[in-house]
C-alpha cells in the first residue's frame, strides 16, 4: 500500500450502530470512500481493533447481531482496484 494509516470506528446511535473503516494519508487527509463493514445494523457491541499484515487490514469487533456476544472480522485486501473485502468471519461462544 505504501505509506498512509487505516482507521476504523463505529457510527449510528446507541441502538443503531456499524463498524466503518477508512484510508488516510500520513498527514491524516482521507483517502477514498469509507467502507460500512457489515450490512446489518446493531451489530457493534464494544471495541474494535485493528491490524495490518502489509496486504491486508483485519478489523475485529465485539458484535451483538445473532443475540449473543461474538467476535466479528473482517478482513479488507488491498490491490489494483483499492481495496476489496474478502471475507468476514463470527466467532460464536
């Protein structure tokens, strides 16, 4: 990817909320679209973290979608035509 950060962060109200993430440059500028995570609402059910392998994000959430707590992940590749988002994944307890 070169140089610049990934972010992440969630957005909705308290009943409503998605996990989003984001490019930006290394002076902190935006870079592309933000991209919603997840197709369902209500999902974020606390902190999220956030890792880079030196191709690819994986952003993991507390999520709250099947009525339980679970881990969710997802993991975002960078290539060619920006990033594309390869697969997201539920841990269940």
């Amino acid at each position: 990817m070169g140089s610049g950060f990934g972010i992440s962060w969630i957005v909705g109200s308290r009943e409503n909320l998605a996990p989003v993430f984001r490019l930006a440059s290394p002076s902190g500028e935006p870079m592309g679209s933000p991209i919603v995570l997840t197709d369902s609402r209500s999902c974020v059910a606390g902190p999220m973290a956030l890792a880079w392998s030196g191709s690819e994000f994986g952003i993991a959430w507390a999520d709250s979608r099947h009525g339980g707590p679970e881990v969710s992940c997802d993991v975002l590749s960078w290539g060619a035509q920006g990033f594309s988002d390869n697969w997201e994944i539920f841990f269940a307890r």
